[in-house]
C-alpha cells in the first residue's frame, strides 16, 4: 500500500503579490516541516484571483512572477517537495493589455518547474480578466501520476479531470478560488461535484481553496477514489490541510469499465466490497 502525503494550503489571498509571496513561503515552510511531498495552493495565490481580489486589468508583472516562481521552486527544491503553484501566466511577448492565462505550476522535488497548465474553460468574470488555455497534460511525482484542472472547470466539467484520467492520472489536484461573493448554497454543490469528479473515475481528487472571512463557498477537500472525504478544511480558516491517501486505492476502475476495458472485479470491488462475491457477478 504505497501511501503518498499530500498537502492544501487553504490561504488568505490579496491583491498584493509582496503579501501572497510571504504567505506562500510560510506554507511551503509549514508543509515542508509536516512531511509534506506535494503541495498544492489555490487558485491564482500569487498575484490574487482577477475576480473581485486583484483588479481584472491590472498589468501582468512577468518580471516579479518569473522571480516568485523560481523562489518558490528553490524553496521546495531544499525540502524535497513538490507543489502545485495557482498563478497567473503572461500572453507570449507580455502585450500591453493581453490577458495572461489563469495558471497553475509543476514544482518538482527537486525544484524543476515541470510544467503548466492553463485554465480551459472560464466562467463570464473569468473571461473579462483571463485568456482560456487548451488541452491536459500529465505529470508524475514520486511514482504517481497527476493531472490537474483549476476551479470552474473541474466542478462544472467532467470531461476535464476525464481526460486527465484518460492519460492515466491517480491522482487529480484542484485550485480553485470560491470565496468573495454570498453564494453559501453554493458549498453543497461544489462538494458535491468534487465527490463525483472522484467516485465517477475511482481516482483521488484533492480540492484547495483560499480563505475569505466573509464569504467562503467551498472546503478544501481530499476526497478518496470510493467517493468518501479523506480530510478537509473548516470554513473561514487559514489552515494547511494534511493527509496521507493509499495510492494503490485509486485503480481508475469506473472510468476503465465505462469505456470498455476489461475492469469488471476492480469495478465490482468498488462497488461492493466485501459485500458481493466474485460468483455473483460472473455467471457462465
């Protein structure tokens, strides 16, 4: 049962980099002293969130990212860590008034950036601030592969964190930043699809949220392959949330048997557990 120790960091988010930058450094330090092998941070922590946290049109500071970026991949680089960085990227060329992309980094162990990827699909606020990316791709930490997909397209989407686990993803990462408007009804439902985006593919998928006073519409959660929540955040709390998750659980067996493969027992065993004997089910 190889187990892998993951980490969210439910953070205060402002309009001011300084600020995000300092708060970024204190989790990386907190996870790091934790045990921590994968970090991941919210959606856009270090410029703020261009929807009601930093102004949607405000210049995208490539020079002061570039330097964030590499800092905190040296950081993780000395604690053995990876991470999962919410960011913002620049057009290519930077052009005056071009949207960057909402982003989230591929910190390696060793202090690589691995990779990035580009949120896909954008709510209406999203749009006027951010220019959408295409595609998924996978990565592999510590002998585990990971996809990830940021916010509204992961809640609303199933085909996205479907197309992670097409490529063989375990397991999913999820920035997200839900936390500035009174929408409170919204918190069921945002568990609820993030409870389904791992049940519907027998993954686990690992949700991190900032932290509003005001107003926060979703916990950071880990949510196990059957479904189940591993661990999660209390509202309105700046907390780092740590658990350890088996990754021999996340077999990707509804997703194997919904598109044909031979994954009739992993299926059944997800299922049923215990509770359902192999003859049952195979009758012949």
């Amino acid at each position: 049962m190889p187990k892998l120790k993951i980490g969210l960091a439910q953070t205060h988010q402002t309009s001011s980099m300084d600020e995000n930058a300092a708060t970024i450094a204190r989790f990386v330090a907190q996870a790091g002293a934790a045990g921590v092998q994968i970090l991941c941070f919210p959606e856009a922590q270090t410029a703020g969130y261009r929807v009601d946290i930093a102004p949607a049109a405000a210049p995208v500071q490539q020079a002061r990212l570039d330097a964030l970026h590499a800092e905190t991949a040296r950081s993780c680089g000395a604690l053995g860590m990876a991470c999962i960085l919410g960011t913002e990227t620049p057009l290519p060329g930077n052009p005056p008034g071009g949207k960057p992309y909402n982003s989230a980094l591929v910190i390696s162990p060793w202090g690589e950036i691995l990779g990035v990827h580009h949120k896909t699909r954008l709510t209406p606020l999203d749009a006027l601030a951010y220019t959408p990316g295409h595609g998924f791709a996978i990565y592999e930490l510590f002998g585990v592969k990971i996809g990830i997909v940021i916010c509204y397209e992961g809640f609303r989407f199933a085909h996205t964190t479907r197309d992670c686990v097409r490529q063989g993803a375990q397991l999913v990462f999820h920035p997200q930043n839900n936390t500035t408007r009174p929408n409170d009804w919204k918190i069921l439902v945002h568990h609820a699809m993030a409870v389904t985006r791992a049940a519907e593919n027998t993954i686990w998928f690992a949700s991190c949220n900032v932290c509003h006073p005001d107003h926060q519409n979703c916990r950071s959660l880990i949510i196990a392959p059957d479904g189940r929540i591993h661990a999660q955040s209390e509202l309105k709390r700046e907390q780092l949330v740590v658990a350890e998750i088996d990754t021999d659980l996340a077999t990707r067996a509804m997703y194997k048997f919904d598109v044909g493969e031979d994954a009739t027992d992993e299926c059944a065993q997800m299922l049923f557990a215990a509770t359902v004997k192999k003859a049952e089910y195979h009758r012949g």
